[in-house]
C-alpha cells in the first residue's frame, strides 16, 4: 500500500477498496492481491463488514472467516498471507457484497469517532501482547465459521469482535483491541447459551414424545 494509502482515513480506504470491485462474482484472490501483504488487517475489516448487519449472504461466513484465521496465522509467523487455490478461486456475488459493504460502513464511521490512537498502547505492544491478540483474531474467525448463520447475532458479535481487534491493533488503540477481546469472550457465552438451551429443547421433546412411562 501506498504512503498515500496510509495517510486516508480509514474509510477512506474502504470505500476506495468497494469502488474498486468488479462487476459480476468477486474472486478473493483478487481482491487479497489489491491489498498487499500490508493490508491484513485493512482486508479483516473488509471481510467483517458484512456481518455487521442482518443481511444473510450464504456460505460467506465460512470461506471469510477462513481467510481470517489464516491472517492471524500469518501475523503469528510474520510472514505474508498465503491462501490455497480452492480459496483463492471462491467467488460471491459482487452485487450482494458491494451492496452490504456499503452499509457496514456505517459502523466504520461510528467506530472511527471514538478510535484513539495509542490510547492504552500497553495492549498493542510487545511480542506476548501481539501473540494474545492475532491468537484472537484466529479464535473470532473461528467463532464466525460456527454453525448458527441463521440465528439473530451468530455472525454479528463475533463480526464486532474481528472488528474491533483489526482496527484497534491498525490505529493502535488498546481500548478498541480490549472491547474485541470482550466481544469474543460475549460471542462465547452467548454460544453457550444457544447449545445449552438446543440441548434442553430436545430432552423436552424426547420427554414429551416418549415419557419415562412408555419406556
């Protein structure tokens, strides 16, 4: 990326990425090459912004947190991001994503009201801080390929937390990085909460269709 790239905003960066995508499906690995080995955490935000709200673009959810995982891993190893063929080659429609990028801007533009840069640095600094961290933006991606697309907030929290974690460790803002790490530890309570009351849904089914009496 350009020091001219730096310097935008980053919605401006954003917004610049959007206008640039092609008509027709959209192929990832394009779309990785735009950004360069620099832009992994400009390309976290970009793939988050769609879960930011309730609009359902099926299968994204897998293949967007799977290049996710494999940025934290690259951040881990420090070396540039590396995607396979078969990822490389998934397609979206561009209509659909364009269309939902657009509209998770919005939570850019709010995001960036209250980003400050080298606000609790402490927590964006040093090599342990940064193992916890890209170890964190492995385990929300992880958490957004989880199996519950359709039910309300399954991919948006854990959206907010990628969210959070890539442009707090972009713009250094250790409060931003903090409220990422929180989301991730909500998303897990809440997933928590969505097998265990599916678990008690179905003892109540199989009690009521064969009680203890018929067996």
């Amino acid at each position: 990326m350009s020091n001219d790239a730096h310097d935008a905003s980053l919605r401006d960066q954003l917004q610049s990425l959007i206008a640039r995508l092609p008509d027709g499906d959209v192929e990832l690995g394009p779309l990785v090459d735009a950004l360069g080995t620099q832009g992994m955490l400009l390309l976290v935000i970009l793939l988050t912004l769609v879960f930011l709200i309730p609009v359902s673009i099926p299968g994204v959810s897998t293949v967007f947190g799977a290049v996710i995982v494999l940025v934290g891993i690259a951040r881990l190893s420090g070396r540039a991001l590396w995607l396979p063929g078969a990822v490389r080659r998934r397609s979206v429609p561009a209509g659909r994503l364009r269309g939902a990028l657009d509209t998770g801007l919005t939570w850019v533009r709010r995001l960036e009201r209250i980003t400050r840069p080298g606000r609790l640095s402490k927590l964006t600094e040093g090599r342990a801080v940064g193992i916890v961290n890209d170890g964190a933006l492995i385990l929300g991606a992880v958490l957004l390929m989880a199996p519950f697309g359709f039910i309300p907030f399954s991919n948006t929290i854990p959206g907010v937390a990628l969210m959070c974690l890539a442009i707090g460790l972009l713009q250094r803002d250790g409060l931003m990085v903090l409220l990422g790490h929180v989301a991730n530890v909500l998303t897990m309570i809440y997933f928590a909460i969505l097998i265990g009351g599916g678990g008690l849904a179905i003892r109540e089914l199989f009690v009521r269709f064969w009680p203890p009496d018929f067996l």
